[in-house]
C-alpha cells in the first residue's frame, strides 16, 4: 500500500438518500458531502454500513453509490471506506474489486450471519479471501455481534492477523464490551492500527464539559438527533416519506444545532 493520511477524527455512517419511489437519489449525495464537511467538519464516511442499509440494497446499488461517494468526496473528503461485506462470498469479492477499482481509501467487511463462522480461523479465511481481491486497499473489519451472531471476541481476532491480511488497517468496533475494545487498543499501538468506535450511545456520553479530556478520541462531537435511534431501515424509509433528504440531515434553522448525523469516533 501507499503512504495514506491517518485517519482520524469522526466518520459519518452515511444514510442511503432515496427517492419517494424508492430508487437511490444519487444527485444527493454532493449536497450530503458539502454537508458534512462545512457544516458538521466531518471528512470521513462508512458508506453502504448498517446505517446505509447496505444489505438491503442490491450489488448494482451498492456500486452506484460507492462510486458516487468517491467522485464527489474527491478533494473534500479525507477517507471514503466502502463497507463490502455480504452473505454471498463472490458477491463479496466483486464488491471489493470495484472498490478497489473506483479508487475508495479503505474497505470493510462484516461477518456472515446466517451460516456464521463460530472459530477464528474460519473467519479470518473468509476475510483473506475477500481482501486479497482488492490487495492494495485498507481493510477494516466490521466487528457487530449484536447483529451477526458472530460472538469471536476482537482481542482474538487480532493475532496474527496481519500476517494473513497485510492490508488489516483496523476495526469498525459497534459492541458495548469495552473490555475488549480497550484490549485491542492497548496491545496494538505498536501496530498503529485504526479503532472506530460505532456505538452512537455511548459517543454521546462525551459531551462538552469533556471535550478536552477526550481530545484523542475524537476531534468534535457529534450532533446526535432522535432519529440516530430509527431502525436503519427506518431512516431511509422517513426519506422515502418525507421525499426530502435535507430535512433529515440539514437543521431546519441555520443556527440548529439538533442535527441527526451518526457518527463513528477514531480511537
């Protein structure tokens, strides 16, 4: 891989904008960008992630929007990470070459979660066979055992892993053991691996009066509305309703601060 720019800071799990007859509303995703990077000075994103309905959405759709994510975050956005992931294996791999191929600055996978690997090396295998289709790019794995079953702690996970996947950058980490996210961040320093933190609850904990003592988790706070507890189903269906991306993104008074945005924090 080529030198990259640390990541760091927040990164936004994007919403998958669509229109009221339910197809994806592409031309959105400029303003979404301009959004998030002179508004909320956000200039990360997690594209086609749980938020984004990602696994709802077909291989075509998810591969329009990677691309637009990449074409319209060029020269704004620091890291577009392409989550991949999918029950199918092929389906998998052909969405991490595109990714590779339009250029995205990192990919992440999830675990399968209807026949899910139980041992560590099962899901490692999975995850080399995936990775090694899109060999130069950073791969994040996306670690949700609420969702996917999959309950092989991360601490584990992580030995050795680099010598099987040289592109291992880091961990999506959306779990509440933080027991096991603090293992990982502790013995992994040397390595300088990448931690998101994907938990929006416990993001809110730091609020302003602990800015500064949290300085090295995340640059700035997040706005987090009501709707950061919809169902990621439901999010995309409230656009569907409204027919309106930017009244679930923008404040509807310029000096609003109760502004939805789901948010991962770098560690």
């Amino acid at each position: 891989m080529t030198s990259r720019k640390k990541l760091q800071g927040l990164v936004a799990a994007t919403i998958t904008p669509m229109t009221p007859d339910g197809q994806i509303n592409l031309p959105v995703i400029r303003q979404y960008v301009d959004y998030l990077v002179n508004k909320q000075t956000v200039k990360n994103v997690f594209v086609n992630g749980t938020t984004g309905e990602g696994l709802s959405l077909s291989i075509q759709e998810r591969k329009q929007l990677a691309e637009e994510w990449v074409c319209q975050g060029k020269d704004k956005l620091d890291h577009v990470i392409i989550h991949v992931g999918a029950l199918s294996l092929p389906e998998s791999q052909e969405l991490a070459r595109h990714a590779a191929a339009i250029g995205a600055g990192g990919i992440a996978v999830i675990a399968p979660f209807f026949f899910k690997p139980t041992k560590k090396d099962e899901l490692v295998s999975l995850l080399q066979k995936v990775t090694s289709e899109a060999p130069d790019v950073p791969f994040y794995y996306y670690h949700i055992p609420s969702l996917t079953g999959v309950k092989i702690r991360v601490e584990e996970l992580l030995e050795g892993i680099k010598e099987r996947i040289p592109t291992f950058q880091g961990v999506k980490f959306s779990d509440t053991d933080l027991l096991d996210l603090a293992q990982c961040v502790h013995k992994n320093e040397a390595q300088q691996l990448e931690f998101l933190y994907g938990v929006d609850e416990h993001i809110q904990l730091f609020g302003p009066t602990n800015q500064s003592d949290v300085g090295s988790l995340c640059k700035a706070r997040p706005c987090l509305g009501t709707e950061v507890s919809v169902s990621h189903w439901g999010v995309s269906q409230l656009c569907h309703q409204t027919g309106h991306f930017s009244e679930m993104v923008v404040p509807k008074e310029e000096n609003s601060s109760d502004t939805s945005l789901s948010c991962l924090a770098v560690i």
